[in-house]
C-alpha cells in the first residue's frame, strides 16, 4: 500500500510516489499533482498554483 497525501489545491488523493516523480526537477515544490498540476510539499503545503483550474 502506499502512502497517499491530498493534494492542497483540488483536494484529490495523490500517491507520494506518483507525485514525487511528477515533481522532479522542481526545487521548490517536490510534490506535483497529476490532477491539476499544483506543486506542495509532504506536509500538504501548497508551494504553488495548479498549472490549470480544480
């Protein structure tokens, strides 16, 4: 089972190996949500705005 984290812009449940790969390369914001494309951290911390609308 994996771990998951709610994404803090959309609210969906992202898997933290599935948005860890999507946040590479992105100093700032290790964790990106396939959904909407926000970046965060693993506390749930938006570090920035969805790429597009929830």
């Amino acid at each position: 089972m994996s771990d998951v984290v709610e994404c803090p812009a959309c609210g969906k449940e992202v898997e933290i190996e599935e948005a860890k790969a999507l946040g590479q390369g992105d100093d700032k914001a290790p964790l990106t949500c396939p959904t909407c494309g926000a970046g965060f951290d693993r506390e749930g911390k938006l570090v920035h705005d969805p790429l597009v609308g929830p």
